[in-house]
C-alpha cells in the first residue's frame, strides 16, 4: 500500500514550494486588480487594418492627460485600453483623435466603473469568502459530530481552501507582471468555484475516513487516514480528469474573452485536488498525534547515531 501520509512533509514542502513564489510576487507586484475593482474606463477596440503597437497607443493617451493608462493586445488587431474613469464626451473626444492617427476601427465595449463601486466589490468579494469558510467549517464540525474531534476536520478543510486560495491570488499575481492579465469580475467567480471543488473533493475524502474509523477500530489514525485516501484516489483523479479536459478545451478553442477565466480555473482545480488529497487529511494526522510538539527539537544521540 503506498504510504501517502508517511510522507507528508514532502507535500507540504511541496506545497510551500508552490506558494512561495506566488506570495513573493504578490508582495514585489502588488494584486493586478482590473477596474472592477479600482474603477475606471475601458475600452475595447478592433482595427480595420494593423493594430497600433501598445507602446505608442500608451504615448498616445499620455498626450491626452491618460498617463497611467494600461493598453494591451487582443486578437484580430484589437486594443484593450484601461484608463482613469472617463465620461460619453470625452470618449467621443479620444475617437475622434484616435481614428485621425491610427485610423478606422470598430469599437467592441466600452464601461466605466467608478471607485466607490469597485472598493464596495472588493469588500464584499473579502466578505463573501470568510462567509463561506465559516459556513463550510461549522457545516463540517455538525457533520462529523459522531466522530472524535469532529472540529478538526472543519479547520483541516478551511487549512486546505486557504492552500488553493493562496495559489490562485499568487498565479494571478505572476500572470500580472508576466502576461499584464489582471484580475476582474469573473476571476472572483473562478476563485468561488475553485474554494467550492476544493473543499467537495475534501469533503470526499474525510467521509470515507469517517467511515474507516469505524471499520478499522483499533487501527492507529495515520493508518485509517492512508486507507481512506487510497480507496478515493482513483475518484478524484477520474472526477478531476474529467473537468481538466473541458477546461483545456475551453483554453485552446473557447476565445481570448473567458481565457483567464478559465486559465485561474484550472489551476485552482488542479491545486485543489492536490490539497485535498496531500494536504487536507495529512493535517488531521499532524494534529492527532500533536507533531508540533516534536518540530523543533533535536534528535536523541542514539537517533543521530542510528541514522
């Protein structure tokens, strides 16, 4: 039987090895929130002809007092333009100029958020998370109320979602300063989804290792938990593998418009069947045989001799 849980410190290492980046990043770049969150204009356009280089569209909106504004490539020579809220006048105004310098174009969308808007989004977004790991972890401790330590497996689940969580703003990050994709509406909806698979592929798992410590009476814990992890791998794979295959479909064939979107879904998912199965019940053996009492102490000389 593979020994998952006897291992456990190499996925944490893992994980850390995972995170880590994406937290630096994070502090170096800072969060690439688009004007759903900050407010401000965008406007997205397609040009008749070659697409003006993003440079020179930026030197562009500096002449027009536009300094801080954010311009960047899309398919079939389009330009997405992020700027300082603007109103109908004044986007008339910059059409006009555009078209005299880069020529004819057709605009795709344009909508203006403003800063009160976006700041009460960002607060509700942080709300509507702990909200959800509240409810997940008092939902947890009530279902597994039968079982030792029932509060336990509520805190391993939130533990865990925090471990997606951290991936996705980190990828988001990096993807920020790598790519210049920023973080809108609908990467909140992929964070959401992502929290939702993480803890219903953990759910899965701590069901079974309910059901095992009933059935294996007597057996140590880190035992049931390996056993209990073993008989779910190959659901979760095959459930997960499943979701992984549409995603990649969407990525290559479903258009520049969801492709972030579904990129952050991706790898949440990813992140989440791996937490849920090397991170999530690992926790509850670390914390039934209290390790941390162990964390830093130096081995007995015999055990230094041993090994």
């Amino acid at each position: 039987m593979w020994d998952i849980v006897g291992k456990r410190y190499l996925w944490f290492g893992i994980s850390l090895l995972i995170i880590v980046p994406g937290l630096l990043a994070l502090i170096a770049f800072g969060f690439p929130l688009a004007i759903d969150f900050t407010g401000g204009s965008l406007l997205d356009l397609q040009f008749q002809g070659q697409a003006p280089q993003p440079a020179d569209m930026k030197e562009f909106y500096a002449g027009l007092g536009y300094a801080d504004a954010q311009v960047q490539s899309t398919q079939n020579n389009g330009l997405q333009i992020r700027t300082q809220s603007m109103d109908d006048t004044k986007k008339e105004e910059i059409e006009v100029a555009l078209r005299q310098k880069f020529g004819d174009f057709t605009e795709l969308e344009f909508g203006t958020v403003s800063a009160t808007i976006g700041g009460e989004v960002v607060t509700r977004a942080a709300q509507t998370v702990l909200i959800a790991a509240l409810g997940i972890m008092l939902y947890l401790w009530f279902a597994f109320r039968q079982v030792p330590h029932a509060f336990r497996y509520g805190v391993a689940a939130i533990i865990a979602m925090l471990h997606d969580v951290l991936v996705t703003i980190g990828v988001a990050a990096i993807f920020g300063k790598v790519f210049n994709w920023q973080a809108d509406a609908l990467y909140l909806t992929a964070l959401l989804t992502v929290i939702g698979f993480s803890v219903h592929d953990t759910i899965v798992v701590f069901d079974r290792v309910r059901e095992n410590l009933i059935r294996m009476r007597g057996e140590p814990f880190d035992r049931v938990v390996n056993f209990s992890i073993i008989q779910t791998l190959n659901r979760s794979i095959n459930t997960q593998l499943t979701v992984v295959f549409t995603l990649l479909a969407l990525i290559l064939f479903g258009g520049e418009t969801i492709r972030h979107f579904v990129t952050i879904m991706l790898i949440g998912l990813l992140s989440g069947t791996y937490s849920s199965i090397f991170n999530a019940s690992q926790i509850l053996v670390v914390w039934e045989n209290r390790e941390w009492r162990t964390w830093f102490r130096r081995k007995p000389k015999s055990v230094q001799a041993a090994t």
